[in-house]
C-alpha cells in the first residue's frame, strides 16, 4: 500500500513511524505533505520517503491519504485536494471534531474512515477508534486496520457518533492520568520529598498499577480493598476523596469533553 500523509505533526509522524518500523511501508511509497519549512528540514533527516510542501498531482498515486491537519487547517487544504483526489482511494482522518460527512462533502469523496488516537500511539501503545463509511470495502478496512495496530491497539465502532465518547474518554484520557500524576507529585514535595524522588515513587505506582489492573484475575473494586485495610492510612485517603466527591468530578469532566467533542463535530 502507498501513503500520503498531509500533515506532519506529532501524531502524523507517530503513524509514520509505525508503519515504517514494522515494514508495513516502504519509505519510497510514503509521500509527506508539510507546509511547514521547518518541520520539512526535520522530516529529511528522518527520510521517510517523498516529502512535498504542497498537494500536487502525485497525490493520485497512493492508495491511502492520511488527513493529519489540525481540524481548523482542513478547509484549507481540502481544496486543492478535491482536485486530485481519485474515487479509488481510501481517505483516513485522524483530525478531531471533523465528520464523515463533513469530510465527504469538502472532497467530494465518498470512502472516509475517520479515527481517533491518542498520544501513547507515539510509543506503539495508543488506542484507537475508528469508523468508517459504507463505500470502504471490508478488504480495505482491514488492511488500514493492521496499519492502525501498529500503533498500538483499536476498536472499530459502528457508529460514528461513538467517537464523541471516545475523544473524552481515551483520546483526552491521558491529560486525566497526567493531571492525577502532577497532583500526587505535588503532594510529595509538600511532604518533604525532592521532586524527582517524588516523582519515581508516583510514576513507579502508576506503572504497576496498570500492569494489577491488567493482569490480576480481580475487580477493580477488590483491588482498593486489597490496599486499602480498615482504619488504615488508605482508607483515611479515600474517605476524603468520596467526601470530596472526586468521582463524580472526573465523571463531569469526561462528559464536559464529550459534549465539547459533539459541539466541534457540529462545525
């Protein structure tokens, strides 16, 4: 398969590396469209393949076009691409907020799967969301499938309208776990701790914490019982939070990125 990505950021550039790192690709049958000079210098370095400042005729060449634009870029770019794009290919939006629907009708271009990843697909351990309309076949849906999974892991969603929850939950997740993580920090300093000492126990807690949750044959609920003893310091800690009701605060939270993430799909 031959890929265009248009749009080199962070996360453009984390499924570029992907492909690359598991053959998936040939660099000489990536293309990268990057606007930016800068960034252009740095994508050289990396040499990932054909690298272009504008959306040419050589677009038509590839079975696959990457929209990796900031969602408030993309009118500007889905002109020029309108006219070089053929029925034939296969259009992946990684751009938050933008519609099926609204991608179809910029391009006038019927086969779009719009995706939602989240930052951990820069290390190969990302999540993502996907949907897809009904002129991409299911042979070209798998393929772009084992592309997304080389980022980390995915989940298809019949309903597009899904991915609202998505971005609240998992696309904006890891912000929730790096503000948790900041607070705990914080916590230990004013306890007396140097930072980076703070920091390794708090990082090293998560770390394993995950790999409990992931492994240990237990509800999350008989997890916290399993630290937490009664009359103990963890259960003095708890009974704070549940008076504070930081469940419910994160729970808020997570609905306010989820209509926020609906308000930006209605344009």
């Amino acid at each position: 398969m031959k890929i265009a990505i248009i749009g080199c950021g962070n996360m453009g550039m984390a499924f570029a590396r992907a492909f690359l790192k598991f053959d998936l690709v040939k660099n000489q049958d990536f293309l990268l469209v990057e606007k930016s000079t800068d960034r252009m210098d740095s994508l050289t370095s990396f040499q990932p393949g054909v690298i272009t400042g504008i959306i040419g005729p050589q677009i038509s060449e590839y079975d696959l076009i990457i929209l990796s634009v900031k969602p408030q870029d993309f009118l500007s770019v889905a002109g020029a691409l309108k006219e070089v794009i053929k029925p034939s290919q296969v259009v992946l939006s990684i751009m938050a907020g933008v519609t099926i629907e609204g991608i179809q009708n910029a391009l006038d271009h019927k086969p779009v799967i719009r995706a939602m990843p989240n930052t951990p697909a820069m290390l190969g351990m990302g999540i993502t969301a996907y949907s897809a309309s009904p002129e991409v076949d299911i042979h070209q849906l798998r393929k772009i499938e084992n592309l997304i999974n080389a980022t980390g892991r995915s989940v298809f969603l019949e309903d597009e309208e899904q991915l609202n929850a998505v971005t609240a939950l998992s696309g904006s997740g890891p912000a929730y776990f790096f503000y948790v993580v900041k607070a705990m920090i914080e916590a230990g300093k004013q306890m007396g701790f140097e930072e980076n000492v703070a920091a390794l126990l708090v990082k090293q807690t998560m770390l394993g914490s995950y790999h409990l949750i992931n492994t240990a044959d237990k509800s999350l609920d008989d997890l916290i019982k399993a630290v937490a003893s009664k009359g103990g310091t963890t259960e003095a800690a708890l009974r704070q939070f549940e008076a504070g009701e930081l469940d419910k605060t994160l729970e808020k939270g997570i609905f306010a990125a989820q209509v926020r993430s609906a308000e930006l799909s209605k344009g």
